[in-house]
C-alpha cells in the first residue's frame, strides 16, 4: 500500500514488520537474540563477517598484507548469515554490541582485543601491521579524510539508495530521487578527487582506496545493485579507470571471494582458513 498521506503518529510503535527484503531482521533494540558461541580458529585473527562491501574492506587488506609477506595476517574468515540473524548470536554481540558486520577479535594480544566499524578494523591492522596508512602527517590525514569520508557517505548509498531502489518492498518516487541525487553527487566527488591523483589519498593505494572500492568502484562496474545504467555510471570516468585497476590485484580478487556465499561458484568462498581456500 502506498505511503503517499502517511500521517505519523505523535509517539511510534513498532506494531508490524517493516523493511522490504530484510523486515525478518530488522527491530527498533538491542542485544542478543539468541545464545551461541563464535567458533576459534588456529589464526591469531579471528574475522567474523559476510561478502557485502562492508566485510570486503576487510578481507581485501588481509590478502593484501599476505602478499606483502606479512605472514602472521593470516586469519580464519568465519561466515555471519545476517538475513539469518547470526549476527544477533551472544558470541557476535560480545564482540560488536552494534550487531553488524565485520568484526575481528586479535589474539595476539595478551588480553584479546576486540574490533568492531569496518573502519576501525581496517586502521587497527594498517597500524599494527605498519602497511597501506603513510606515516607522514600530511598523508595519513589525507588517507583518514577519505576513509572517515567512506564512513560517513556510503550510509546514504547503502541504506538511502540501496535500499530503495533495489530491496524496498514498493518503488517509491521520492525516496530515490532523493537518494540517487545524493549518490550521483558522492560519485562527483570522487571523480573529481581521481581526476587528479592516481588513488584517494594521493599517489600512493591505501586503506582509503580498499574502504571505497567495494561501495563505489562495485557500483560503478554494475556490480552493486544492477545500479550502473539507472546512475548513468559511465559518466564518472576516472573512478571506473581507478575502479577496474583496482579489481585487477591479485589480492582484490581474492579478499572479494571471503565470505561470498552468491554468484557464480568459483567466485565462492565461504569461509576461510587457509590461502589454499581460495586456490
């Protein structure tokens, strides 16, 4: 039915199932849901996650720093079904109270540490690692100001323009336009920013490339939300020259393959443990 004379009421009520495609596992608290407990691997990084653009950041950094021969970045990828609620378990919720993907527990350490924000996972190990986050003061800044930027921009490509056009359970007029004009907007601006420098950050692929890329650069290939003709993707040429370089490293292949449970089998890989999983 159309929302078109939705009048709110003076104090909301969560009385049905709202949400489209993913109205099962959406809910207005906190909290667990359920008890369960997230199994260890052999790795001292434990990464519990799914293949969605948000958990790609991740893998693709971890694959990145194997190739660079950082051999303790090794790590299990465990699978979080979240239309499944798995990530509402006791287990997940200890690690992130904010019951979404990814998360990583650190077992190096003496006391296990917890990280939770994709962004956050993806500083914590540019810095433990000493990889893909310059060191001088100007460029780190640079590379922050892109990821933050990440952080605070794909929200409105996600839930706004995501959300509606392709997962709302009615097509409404509004709420697109809205959120395609935002969407067009972000994508202007990275095209500006890449028309001049070869990455985000400058000359140099960091953290700040692998947190976009798997929003921005997948949307301009077509390969987020079937999007790219609807965006006139086409338009935004130097993020698809960044964008297909981008795909092309061996280690993007790979960490984009962790956690995927869709699309073509060789593409497949839901959990993973060992390099020889995505062999």
């Amino acid at each position: 039915m159309s929302d078109a004379h939705y009048v709110p009421p003076r104090v909301w009520q969560h009385l049905a199932p709202s949400g489209g495609e993913f109205a099962n596992i959406n809910r207005p608290v906190a909290g667990p849901t359920h008890e369960r407990v997230l199994p260890v691997g052999k790795h001292p990084l434990q990464l519990y996650s799914l293949g969605t653009p948000n958990g790609v950041k991740v893998t693709v950094l971890l694959e990145e720093l194997l190739a660079l021969g950082h051999a303790d970045a090794e790590y299990d990828a465990w699978l979080i079904r979240i239309t499944e609620g798995e990530q509402f378990s006791t287990g997940f919720v200890g690690i992130n109270p904010n019951s979404k993907i990814p998360a990583l527990v650190d077992y190096s350490q003496e006391v296990p540490i917890r990280v939770f924000e994709s962004g956050s996972i993806l500083l914590y190990l540019a810095e433990r690692f000493g990889r893909f986050l310059p060191t001088d003061l100007a460029g780190r800044t640079e590379t922050l100001n892109w990821l933050f930027w990440q952080m605070g921009s794909a929200p409105y490509l996600g839930g706004g323009f995501g959300h509606f056009y392709a997962y709302a359970p009615e097509k409404l007029e509004y709420p697109i336009d809205r959120f395609t004009m935002e969407t067009k907007r972000q994508l202007d601006v990275l095209d500006r920013r890449l028309a001049e420098h070869s990455y985000l950050a400058g000359d140099a692929y960091t953290i700040a490339d692998m947190a976009v890329w798997p929003w921005y650069g997948q949307l301009a290939r077509g390969n987020l939300y079937s999007a790219a003709e609807f965006l006139s993707a086409h338009e935004y040429i130097h993020v698809l020259r960044w964008a297909e370089e981008i795909a092309e490293r061996p280690a993007v292949k790979r960490g984009r393959r962790v956690n995927r449970t869709w699309g073509e089998p060789e593409e497949q890989c839901p959990e993973r443990h060992q390099a020889s999983d995505l062999d």
